[in-house]
C-alpha cells in the first residue's frame, strides 16, 4: 500500500492523536495501519481496542481488516461498541459501587418499566443503578464513574488495551469521554473525528466542543485527511454534499446524483422503482452485486419504505419484485412482538389458564412499550389490565383481543420441533382483532431485522419434544445480546434500510434518500430554526457521502431546492 507522507507521519508518531478527514478520507484505514505498526510490541494478553457507535458500524470495521490486517494481526484487535465495553465493564466491577451484582434492563424492558412509572424516570432509572439494575444509558456513566473512583481500575484497563481507536469521536457524549480521558493515562489514544459529522446534538451530554476537549486534554499530535476522498474519488459527491452543507448553490449536481420527484404517486412506490434501477445500474457498472442503502429522515418513514419494498407490485404493467433486505432499525416494539409470538410456542404442555395470562400480559407490554412515543397506546394498555384482571377473577372477559388469543389458545396448538416453521405457525394465530394483527405486522420485521437465524438456533435448544420451554425468555436473550455486539459471522445484507442517522460510518456503492413534505419527515424544514436547519443539512451531509458510485435523492415536487 502507497503511503502519501502524512500518512507516514501518522504511523510514525508516538503518543495521542487525533485524526480529522471528512468521508472516505481513511481514517478508518490509517487508524487500521496505525494498529498493525503497534500489535508486535504487545504482551500476549494486550490487544488494540476500536470502539464504535453501532453493530453495524462494528461489522464494516471488521469487514475492512480483513483487507489490511493478517489473521494473526486481526486477533490483536477487538472492535466493539461503547455499549458493549462498557456493559463488561459495569458486569464486572460494577459490585465495587453498590456492593450487588449487576443485571441489566434491556430498552423494551425499560419502556414497558417507564410506561407504568409515575414520577421522574431519570430519577427512577439512578435509583435502579443504586441497586446494581442498569439501563443501557447509564452504562458509560457507571463506567466513567468507576474509572474515576478507581484509577487503579482504568490503570488495569488502559494495561489491557495499550492503544484505544475511538471512531467518530466528534460524537461522543460526557460520559464517554469522561472513560476515554480516564483511560488515556495509561493508553494511547487515536481520535478519528470529523466536525461537519457532528449529528448528535439534541443528544444529552454530545458536545460541539469536544475535538476541543482532546485537544486540551490529551494534547494530541493532529493531522487533517480532510482534502482526501477515496470513497468516491473525482466524482463529485463529496463536493456536492459539502455544498448542500453549507448551502452554497456554485457547486453543480454530480452526474452521479440523480432527483426523482413525485406529486400523487406514493414515494414507498417510488423508492421501490429506484432501489431495483440503482441496483441494475449499478451491477452493470460494477461487474457485481453491489450493495445500497435506502435512508430516510425518520423511523417511520423507513419503516413504511422497507414493507413496500418487502412486498412484489406491478406499476403501469410492469413487475417490480420484492427486494430482500436487512432493515436496520430501533426494535423495540419488533421485540416485543417476538416475546408474543414465542410466548405463544409455550402453550403446549401449559395450564390453558396460565399460558393465556402469559401471553395477554405481553401484549399488555407490547401496548406499554408503544405508549411511551404513542399516548394513544395508554388506552389499549387500560383495556388489556382490565382483561387480565377478569382473568384471575374468572369474570367475562370483554376485550375483543383476549378473545381472539383466548379462542387460540383453546383450540391448542402442536408444534414439529422445527424452529421456523414453528414460529410462523405460532405468528399466525396473532388474527382476530386489529392489535392481534398489528403484533403480527411487527413480528414480520423479525425476518428484516436478520434475527431468525440466532433466534432459530435458540429454540432448537429449547425445544423438548413438545413445546419451547422458557421460549419468551429465549428469545429475549437473543434479541438483547444482538443490540450490544455485532455477530462476526453474520453475512452483511446487500440492501439495507435505515434512518439517516444510523447511516453514520457506514458506506455503500449506492445510497436512496427518500423524504416527505410533512413535518420531521422532510429532509430540510425551512421553516423551522436555522440551527435546526444546519443540523439537518450536516445529516444529509452524511446520507450523501455513505455512497461510493450513486446517490437517488426522492422528494415531493412541491419541496424548495435543497441548496439556494
């Protein structure tokens, strides 16, 4: 590998650093570069540690080693997320602060909590904490806490990772850089940061300042890649989304970029359309199967994108198939189905009684989840307390959904020891009123969320010739460890569907924005506050440069010009 001189420069500097580039400028390769030069000096027990935002994040880290990094220098070097270090720190040592032993409330766990709680639930989840019960947001808090209560602790730390990679450092909150400054007395630190990617701002504790803090702090040797682009060299991309940043309209539209305008046509339809043409476009160009992202201002809005695209539509006499796809998105309420859904694969061999009361209890929770972001939901959730209260008086139950489930459950079901097949023939029984088949939409997601796989392999364990036993406690530990790390041997999707915001440290030979006139669902709200504006034209920055060869921006013919 041809090394220009900075690059140089870099691997031959000693102590703290800090690396700033924009998009595909290579940071990611340089800090890999930088790993390979330190792994021989490294005690047996030490390795290098590169820590990230997401588990996707994590997976393309991993995957690009495998083009820098031998075998034996691949095994020195640990990339995680911040959640899941500091989850293994917090499990490890975290009896030093409350003097218990750790367990951990997973976000669908906390949501039904929150719903039922009345009062402060920061308050409450501190409470929680003081008794060894962590939610994941204050994870990097108990870490940083005990790193500072402890130095010896981070001392041990910084002694197992010699060299700690912080990716998008631009973005970290207080806490977790009050655990990176408290290792960096005994690690070297390698900051890879670009401030125009600083999306996290509405985030508690993400701070504007922070390159600023390394600075002062670690008084780190800095480089800036920021003039690099070996993501999409010479075509334009980088330079056009600099321009949608700074809103600068002497910058012209790439022939790499294409706008697609709808009025009455729906723009899941047309994202459809585009996904395949992209797709075509680019196997032709590429000699491949070329991977694409299809992103979205909102959860919503993704959500609605990737059901169409899951589904085989005809526009115009023409046939548009259904696009395999991973979707990459907040699974809480696709969770809590699944806990229905398994719930349901523990009916055979269960007092009917007790299996109904299990199962409406977690469509209750299901509700309870939702109502935290749908007020809405509250009402369904009182409904569904009712019934389970007339259950164990043995009163009428009047709840059209108890009704249906109750009915399900009587009729029995038999089960073949074959996990998929299993668990569609549990899902199915989700009919008969329109919560039952809300829960039944969501589960589908399971599939898109790529958990099947790890949630087949653990019911087969579970499985005693007759039922699943503890199938809802199963699935929930598979679903919960997949939310802090990444599987190594978990293929990437070739498609994904994501909000813009998860797109961050990802890349793509081909990327597809959608939006919507309405509210948050808009790429750029003009008539909201500048600083809100700047915001989102730093995320549309993002969305742009996560494509290697072609982006598809689709918006309403009624929205301004992004630029101008």
């Amino acid at each position: 590998m041809n090394l220009d001189q900075p690059r140089l420069d870099i691997l031959a500097t000693s102590g703290h650093l800090l690396i700033i580039g924009g998009p595909g400028c290579g940071k990611t390769t340089i800090a890999l570069l930088k790993a390979r030069e330190v792994v021989p000096a490294l005690k047996p027990e030490q390795s290098v540690l590169f820590l990230s935002f997401s588990r996707a994040a994590v997976r393309q880290i991993t995957d690009r080693m495998a083009g820098v990094l031998n075998r034996q220098t691949r095994r020195r070097l640990e990339v995680r997320t911040f959640h899941a270090f500091f989850m293994d720190i917090v499990r490890s040592h975290g009896r030093l602060q409350t003097g218990k032993s750790s367990s951990f409330i997973t976000p669908d766990q906390e949501q039904q909590m929150q719903a039922a709680f009345e009062g402060d639930w920061a308050a409450e989840t501190r409470r929680l904490a003081a008794d060894g019960k962590y939610v994941f947001d204050l994870l990097a808090c108990t870490a940083a806490d005990l790193f500072e209560r402890y130095p010896i602790l981070a001392a041990l730390y910084g002694d197992a990772y010699p060299v700690v990679i912080v990716d998008e450092f631009q973005d970290t909150n207080d806490d977790q850089w009050r655990a990176i400054r408290a290792l960096s007395a005994t690690s070297t630190i390698l900051c890879l940061a670009d401030p125009d990617q600083r999306i996290y701002d509405h985030l508690p504790g993400v701070n504007e300042e922070r390159i600023q803090h390394a600075i002062d702090t670690l008084q780190p040797k800095s480089f800036d890649l920021s003039k690099d682009n070996h993501r999409s060299p010479g075509q334009g991309l980088l330079a056009y989304a600099n321009a949608v940043l700074r809103n600068d309209p002497s910058i012209p539209v790439p022939d790499n970029l294409t706008y697609a305008t709808y009025n009455y046509r729906k723009v899941e339809v047309l994202a459809h359309q585009y996904l395949i043409a992209l797709r075509q476009h680019l196997r032709k160009e590429l000699g491949r199967e070329p991977t694409i992202a299809v992103l979205a201002p909102t959860n919503s809005l993704v959500g609605r994108l990737s059901e169409a695209a899951a589904t085989e539509i005809e526009i115009d006499g023409t046939p548009y198939p259904a696009v395999d796809h991973e979707l990459n998105l907040d699974q809480d309420l696709a969770s809590a189905s699944a806990y229905v859904v398994a719930s349901i694969m523990e009916w055979p061999g269960v007092d009917p009684d007790v299996a109904l009361t299990a199962t409406v209890e977690l469509i209750c929770n299901f509700y309870r989840v939702k109502s935290t972001k749908t007020p809405g939901a509250k009402a369904k959730v009182a409904v569904l307390e009712r019934a389970l209260a007339d259950i164990a008086a043995g009163a009428k139950v009047r709840s059209g959904t108890v009704k249906a489930i109750a009915a399900a459950c009587s009729d029995g079901i038999q089960f073949t020891g074959s996990p998929v097949q299993d668990w569609q023939l549990a899902r199915a029984r989700l009919s008969g009123s329109n919560e039952l088949k809300e829960i039944f939409g969501k589960a589908r997601l399971i599939r898109l969320l790529k958990a099947t796989d790890a949630i087949a392999w653990a019911l087969t364990d579970a499985w005693n010739g007759t039922t699943y036993l503890d199938a809802a406690a199963v699935v929930r530990r598979v679903l919960a460890n997949r939310m802090i790390e990444a599987i190594p041997s978990e293929e990437a999707a070739t498609t994904t569907f994501m909000n813009m915001y998860k797109s961050k440290g990802k890349e793509f030979d081909g990327v597809v924005i959608a939006e919507t006139r309405f509210g948050n669902d808009q790429l750029i709200d003009h008539t909201s506050k500048e600083d809100d504006i700047q915001s989102r034209r730093r995320l549309l920055r993002v969305a742009i440069t996560r494509a290697r060869h072609h982006v598809v921006i689709i918006r309403h013919a009624s929205q301004p010009p992004l630029i101008g």
